[in-house]
C-alpha cells in the first residue's frame, strides 16, 4: 500500500464533521471535553459531573448534578427479564454479553420508539446507568455470584465496584475507577465513536447506534487492547527478571508485531490518559504491597520508545491498574463501554440535533468496467 492509499484507508487526518464535544491536540498531547482539560478533570470530576459536561456542554450545579445522581441510580436497576437473559448467554466473553444484552435493553425501554430529543436524552442517561449494571452483574455471574442490587447511595464508580464484588468498596479503589471512568469518557471521532455516529446519521434509534459502538469498541486495534495488555504481561510473567522483558519485547518487534497498548493515530506525544493511569497503577500497586506489574510496564514502555518512538496509550496502564484492583481480564474492554457510554450519547445527541446522512465515496478498484455478460454454462 502507498502511503496515500494507507491514510486514506483509515481516514487519518480527515475531517469528518464538526462537533462541540472533544478538543484533542495530538502534537501537544492536548485532550479537553468541552474545554476542560482531562488533567483537571482527572484530578478534580466525578463520572456524573464529565457525562453532565460530554452531554451539556457545561458543568452542571449543585442541584442538577444531585439530579442527574438520582437519574443514573434509578437507571442501575436492570430489568428483570435483561437478568434472566443474561443467565441464559452461553458465551464467556464480556463485550459478547455486553453488545447482546445492550440491544436487548432496546426492547424494554419505556421510550424505545419516541425520537424526541427530550426521549433521547433520558435514553442516553438511562443507558449510561443500566451498562455499568451490566458489566458488573455479568462479571460477578461469572465468578459464580448472583446479581447485586445497586444502593442509591452509592456514585456510579463506588456502585459499580459493589455490584461487581458484592462489598462496599474502598474510597482508593472508588476514586481510581471514578478517575478511569472519567478518563475514557470521550476521545472525539475514536473508531467506536464514529461508528455510533454513521450509525445515528441514518436516523436509527439510540440503542442501534450504541450497539454499533459497542462492536467497534471491541476490536484489539481499538478498546479490545487494554484485556490484550494484561495477556502481554502475564505472558511475560510476574516474576520475570528483566532479561526476559527486555527479549520477549526485542523478539515481538523483531517479528513485526504489535505491542498492546502503544501508538495512536492522533498522539505524537504521551497521551495525556496515560499519565494518569501509570500514577494509578504505581500508587494501587504500592497499595498493594507490590509494584511488579507496573515495573514491568514501566521497562516496557522504556524499550518501545527506545526502540519504536511510540508512547503508551489509555490501554497501557489502564491494564495493571485494573488488575491491582482485583478485576478480571475479560471486563477491561467492558469497562471501556461502561464509560465511553457517555462519550457515545453525547455524539449521538449531537448528531441527531444536526444530522446529514453520513456517505462517502471509496476509489473502485475493481475489474474493469464494463464486463460482458456470460452465462452460467459458460464461465
Ligand atoms: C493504535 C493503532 C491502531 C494506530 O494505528 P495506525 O495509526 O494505523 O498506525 P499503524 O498501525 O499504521 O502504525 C504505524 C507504524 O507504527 C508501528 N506501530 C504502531 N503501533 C505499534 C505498536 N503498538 N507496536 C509496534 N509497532 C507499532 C506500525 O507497525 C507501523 O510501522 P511501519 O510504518 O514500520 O509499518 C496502532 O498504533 C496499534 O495497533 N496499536 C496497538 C493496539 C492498541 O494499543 N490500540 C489501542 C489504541 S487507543
């Protein structure tokens, strides 16, 4: 492939719409949603108060943050019969049961077919809410535990910790998934994102679009990375010394392959995620009482830039982070969905406040036109 046919064929550098939602700088490694820098946020925001931001434009007060606390915690109770469909699922893997169980929401949502932007809106918080209830009950089913009912009380960090894990959280554990949460909010026209945005450009409803985030978030080039980082170190092995790092990072990039969680279409510099969430998995690993996973992801990250000039990703260090938190492999890309949730409704509001059908064009390449026409008996 020439290097023009290789940017045109992932779009890199096109601009496909105009959106108020995301500022990203990739040379200064710049990433602000709605003016606010993820810095500030990171240190400063609740989830709630970044989904009031993505989906707003603005920080909410007092009042209306309590409002939309409220909101999401009635959405946290999942429909009866999502639960029994979720028992019922044969496969194991998380963003399987996930994009299932997200379209069968679909069907019972009181509003499913009003498009109203005030219907729409309730759908995109309701939505926001019921996700995190999903991926939590489905992985505590998978460890053999039954549902856990949300407590209103809870913030949607602490609360989907509890239903994860059937006990009251630990306010470290709470803040460092607040902080991933709010982390991977949003990330302007990200694969997933712009999937659920041509999705909703024809004019489908909420729950479609979000589903077509949902399988696009799965892929391993795109969210399915952080779960494929962890497999990365546990090959490597905990205990490995840093000879064995050092050959088997040196042997993949000798072979040609991709290291899990590096480089970026947008960043030419450190993404500004990762520097949150190497802090985190530092901190929890001290926490903890061992800091091998972020030690071997910090040597890492040493050879690659050395070798290759590319930077750790969201999915870098987001990967030993939830691992020190006791979680399992398979709900790392869940975990994406579960925040970027609120990155995808607040595209899918947008698009539909302000919509043209999304339809470009592709270069043909294909046999010759025109071709005769030979029958079956003749070819
Ligand atoms: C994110 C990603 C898909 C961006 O892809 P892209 O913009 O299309 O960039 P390319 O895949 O064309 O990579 C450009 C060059 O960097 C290399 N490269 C990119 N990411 C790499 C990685 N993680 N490990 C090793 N080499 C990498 C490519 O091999 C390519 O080298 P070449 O020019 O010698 O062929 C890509 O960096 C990647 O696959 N990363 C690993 C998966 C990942 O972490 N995804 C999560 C993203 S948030």
């Amino acid at each position: 492939m020439t290097a023009d046919a290789k940017a045109k064929a992932g779009l890199e550098d096109v601009v496909a719409t105009s959106s108020r939602i995301c500022y990203l700088d990739g040379d200064q490694g710049v990433l602000a949603y709605c003016g606010h820098d993820i810095h500030d946020l990171a240190r400063h925001a609740t989830f709630e108060e970044t989904c009031y931001l993505l989906w707003h434009a603005r920080l909410p007060t007092r009042a209306e943050l309590g409002d939309l606390q409220s909101q999401l915690a009635a959405a946290r109770v999942l429909p009866e019969a999502i639960l029994r469909l979720m028992k019922m699922l044969p496969s194991s893997d998380g963003m399987d049961a996930l994009r299932t169980l997200t379209s069968a929401l679909g069907h019972y949502d009181p509003e499913a077919s009003d498009a109203s932007a005030q219907a729409s809106y309730r759908k995109a918080v309701r939505l926001t809410g019921q996700l995190a209830s999903l991926v939590a009950t489905w992985g505590r089913m998978q460890q053999g535990g039954g549902p856990v009912a949300p407590d209103p009380a809870m913030g949607h960090a602490a609360s989907f910790l509890y239903m994860l894990t059937g006990e009251r959280p630990d306010p470290t554990a709470v803040r460092a998934m607040d902080v991933a949460l709010t982390l991977h909010a949003d990330h302007e026209l990200n694969a997933s994102t712009f999937a659920a945005r041509v999705a909703a450009a024809t004019l489908t409803d909420i729950h479609s679009a979000v589903v077509a985030g949902i399988g696009t978030l799965k892929g391993p080039l795109h969210g399915g990375a952080n779960a494929e980082v962890m497999k990365m170190l546990i090959d490597i092995g905990e205990d490995a010394p840093p000879e064995r790092i050092d050959a088997y990072v040196r042997g993949k990039l000798a072979r040609k392959e991709k290291i899990p969680g590096f480089g970026h279409r947008v960043y030419n510099t450190e993404d500004p995620r990762a520097t949150h969430l190497r802090q985190m998995s530092k901190a929890l690993g001290q926490q903890a009482g061992s800091t091998a996973w972020f030690d071997m992801s910090e040597r890492i990250e040493a050879i690659v830039k050395a070798e290759k000039k590319l930077y750790p990703n969201v999915d870098f260090y987001s990967a030993s982070t939830y691992y020190t938190m006791g979680i399992a492999i398979d709900l790392y890309t869940p975990i994406f969905a579960v925040s970027r949730i609120s990155g995808w409704t607040a595209h899918i509001l947008e698009q539909y406040a302000n919509n043209r059908l999304i339809r470009p064009r592709a270069d043909y390449t294909g046999p010759a036109y025109p071709q005769a026409w030979v029958g079956v008996e003749g070819r």
